[in-house]
C-alpha cells in the first residue's frame, strides 16, 4: 500500500540495505525533485519491533529509496510518501 509517514518514524534496513549514503547522491536526487516531485516512492517493510522496550509494536524499515528520504528531509518535508509492503 502507499502510505504518507512522517520522515522520522523510519529505520534503515541494515538487512536488505547495508550501504552507506552518499552525500552526492542525495544531492543530486534533492536538485531533481525540485523540479521533478514524481519519483518513484522508496520501498518500506513492516516488522514487529523486537527490541524489547515497545512489546506488540512495528517498525517501518526503508529498504530502498535511502538517498530520496533524506533529500526530502533537506528540502524540508516533515513526511514522506512510501510504498509499505506488509510482511
């Protein structure tokens, strides 16, 4: 499903994703959605949180569109619309 989330309730991925970011990517990326807003949305998964302070809780991991959140950050959106697959 595509969900509108607020940028800071997502967690990398470190099991599907585990590369680092880079600074120019996310540059790049934050210059085209000025002029081009309609990306493709960056891939989420939902997860129970097993990290024992929140039992029956989840976690949104960000498995795919890393570079895109944080550029959305930069330009000041507070959400972001994701593609949420649920597990």
């Amino acid at each position: 499903c595509f969900v509108e989330i607020p940028i800071k309730c997502l967690h990398n991925d470190d099991e599907c994703q585990p590369r680092t970011v880079k600074s120019s990517h996310v540059w790049s990326i934050f210059n085209d959605i000025r002029k081009n807003p309609t990306h493709e949305h960056p891939g989420c998964r939902i997860v129970a949180n097993d990290d024992g302070n929140f039992p029956g809780t989840y976690k949104i991991l960000l498995f795919d569109g890393q570079h895109k959140a944080i550029a959305h950050k930069i330009d000041g959106r507070n959400n972001i619309l994701v593609k949420l697959y649920l597990v």
